[in-house]
C-alpha cells in the first residue's frame, strides 16, 4: 500500500495516469504530451511499474522500430481505518540518526 501511495504523490505521475487513462502511448508521445524529458518520465514510469500502476510492452511500430507502449492497470484504492489498522504491523519507520 505504501509503495502505491508513494507513487501516486507526485504531480506528475498523477498526470501520466490521467494521459494513459484514456489509452496506452508510447514513450515519445507521452513525453512530448507531458511537456518532460524522456529520462524524466522513464523514473516516473518506473515507479508507477513498480506500484503496479502502469504495464509496459514492446511493440513493432508500422515503421519497423521497436516502440515501449505504456497502458494503465485498473485499480482502486480504498483507505481507510482498518486497512491502516491492518498494515501497521508491516511497516517499518526509519530512524533518523
């Protein structure tokens, strides 16, 4: 749950998720409708990937170049007190030292 909460706290990744709700882009179309840098996407891509947001796949574009499509996963995410209730034992606080 952390890590979906973390991924969904960033302005950005919230807009990737609102441009692939309405279908999957490519990385180069995704960026350029972003207004950011390919590299910079790639590291919000990453976290969303990770939460198990996003979903990646190569394609063949009709010019013959591999193109990395990008498509939404549905997903929902309910909280509340008893989820937070019931994922209190698996989290770990760092200590600042």
């Amino acid at each position: 749950m952390l890590v979906v909460l973390e991924a969904l706290s960033n302005p950005h990744r919230l807009k990737i998720i609102s441009v692939l709700s309405d279908g999957k882009q490519y990385v180069s179309q995704l960026a350029r409708e972003l207004g950011i840098s390919r590299p910079l996407l790639y590291l919000h891509l990453q976290k969303l990937e990770e939460a198990n947001l996003v979903s990646s796949k190569m394609e063949i574009s009709e010019s013959g170049k591999a193109v990395k499509f990008y498509t939404l996963n549905p997903f929902q995410v309910v909280l509340d007190e008893k989820l937070i209730q019931l994922l209190i034992p698996s989290l770990t606080i760092k200590k600042k030292s």
